[in-house]
C-alpha cells in the first residue's frame, strides 16, 4: 500500500479551517450534502449517549472517543473512526478549548456503494480472517484526505456540487476500502458474507422492532445456528438480540415523544411496550432520566 502516513496535526490545517468557518458559533452542523455534517466542541465534555451509525468520522483539530460496549475508541488527526453497523454507544470530547475547538466532520457510509465495489473486485477479499468488531479506528493517510478536503472545499461552489459530490464520495469510499479498515468495511458488505448477514438482519429488525422476536427466527433469517447467531451478533453490537431490540424501541419511542409530541404511556404501547412502567424504567436506565424530563431538556437544549 502506497499512502503516505498523516502524522497527528500535520495537513490536516486546511480542512480544519473550512469545518471552522461553516461551524462557526454551533455545535452541531448539516451541510447541503445530506450525508456530510460538522461538529464543533469548545472544551472537553463527559461521555453522552449517541446513536452509531454506519459512517467515517474524522476529527481535523482536537480529539474524541467513541466508547461501544464500554470499551473506547479514541481518534485525533492521526486516524479516522470507522462505524459499520447502529449501534448505541457514547461520544466524549477530550481535546478542546476556545482557542482551539475541536472541529471535524461525519460522512455517512453509502453501504450500497462499498458492495458495488467489493462484488465488481475493486478490492481483493481479505487476507486474513474477517474482523468481528463493526467500530475501529484506522490510519489516516494523505490519499484518504485529499478528497475529504475536497468534498468540503466543494460546498462553496454550489452549481458544481450536484455533479462533482458524488465521483468525490466515491472516491473517498474507495481510499476506506483500500485503507487498513478496507477488510472490516469488506466483511460487512460482501454478499453472503456472516457480518454481511448480520447487518441486513439488523436493518429488518429496524423495520419490525414493534413485533415479537424470537432469537430462534433471527437467527433462521441470518441462515445461522442459533449458538453461532447469538454468539456473532453480540460480538458485533456488544449486546444480545433482544436488547438491542429493546434499545431500537426507546430509541423510536424518544423521536415519537420529541417530534410527534406523543406523551409517554402512547410512544410505550406503539413501540411494543405493554406496561407503560416498564417503559419508564427502562428508558430512565438508558437516557438517565424519566420520558418527561428527558423530551423537556432536550427541547431546551435545541431552544438554547
């Protein structure tokens, strides 16, 4: 492999003052592109529960971590983070100030993409044996932020964005392949492949999270025994199937209650709790506070 090395801090100057300019004053920022978002933090802060998703963070000024399952994922200039499945873990700032705010970027993985080009070779299949964790943190390389700069640089040229953006994604989804993450983003997407089936399940269980489950069906649906399904998917989500069940349900009864203004007895029963109570306590074990007073801060937070 022929990419140069990013060492920490170095290069990385040009995006960071781009990200600077369309995140100044926010936290938080969408861009024209609907995969593409900015984050800007002015101290470091505690862990905070954040939904993964499939997508490449990357981090131009500063430093985070990203804990799945307890365990951290800490990334700066020097690296890229790499989620592959949804997943519920934590995000915590640990290099940030006034002077210097941490500044970076998420780009949404386009897991259709990555298959395309794994099932026409693009990429050889991994030489080793496939990798069962769906978070890592990769080395980043010059080759690999060349076309984020550019990406970036292109959400000021507006008419040229439409026709360019997607040959720079692209290429951008090729430099991961190629990378040293390229063999975990290969396993997920490979057709047929264990982590490829239990990714696709996950994406119906998205679908169904309403309805009963029984370990046996899914892993029937993965085309698993049921030792190896239950076994493989906790290596990947850092929890069992019915958990994760349960953390799909909190999750849309949360969206339900903050944008559709459901109270929280109807988000329960319309995410498949029978016992309002049990939805309380158990959304207070996630969200670490009641329905209520969670909707209500969260709402605040968006206000200030």
């Amino acid at each position: 492999m022929n990419e140069q090395t990013i060492r920490y801090g170095h290069s990385h100057d040009a995006l960071a003052a781009m990200i600077a300019k369309w995140a100044e004053g926010s936290e938080d920022v969408s861009t024209p592109l609907p995969d593409l978002s900015f984050f800007r933090r002015t101290r470091p802060t505690e862990p905070d529960v954040c939904l993964v998703e499939p997508a490449l963070l990357v981090v131009a000024q500063g430093a985070k971590q990203m804990f799945v399952g307890g365990a951290p994922h800490r990334y700066d200039p020097s690296g890229f983070l790499i989620t592959s499945l949804e997943i519920p873990g934590q995000t915590q700032i640990i290099e940030a100030s006034e002077e210097r705010p941490c500044l970076g970027l998420v780009l949404k993985l386009d897991q259709r993409m990555l298959a395309e080009m794994v099932a026409r070779n693009v990429t050889p299949p991994p030489s080793h044996a496939k990798e069962r964790s769906s978070i890592a943190v990769g080395t980043m390389t010059s080759d690999l932020l060349a076309p984020l700069e550019r990406l970036v640089a292109l959400l000021d040229d507006p008419e040229a964005l439409p026709v360019l953006a997607p040959l720079i994604r692209q290429e951008i989804h090729y430099r991961l392949l190629r990378s040293d993450q390229g063999d975990r983003l290969w396993s997920f997407v490979a057709a047929g492949s264990p982590n490829q089936r239990i990714l696709a399940l996950l994406n119906w269980m998205k679908l169904n999270y309403a309805e009963p489950l029984r370990v046996d069906d899914l892993a029937a649906r993965a085309q698993m025994s049921s030792s190896t399904f239950h076994q493989h998917f906790r290596e990947l989500t850092t929890m069992s199937p019915l958990k994760y069940q349960k953390w799909l349900r909190l999750n849309e009864a949360r969206q339900l209650m903050l944008n559709d203004h459901l109270d929280a007895a109807s988000a329960a029963f319309q995410v498949g709790y029978e016992s309002p109570s049990q939805f309380s306590r158990e959304y207070s074990r996630l969200f670490g506070n009641p329905p209520k007073k969670d909707i209500d801060q969260l709402r605040l937070d968006v206000a200030i």
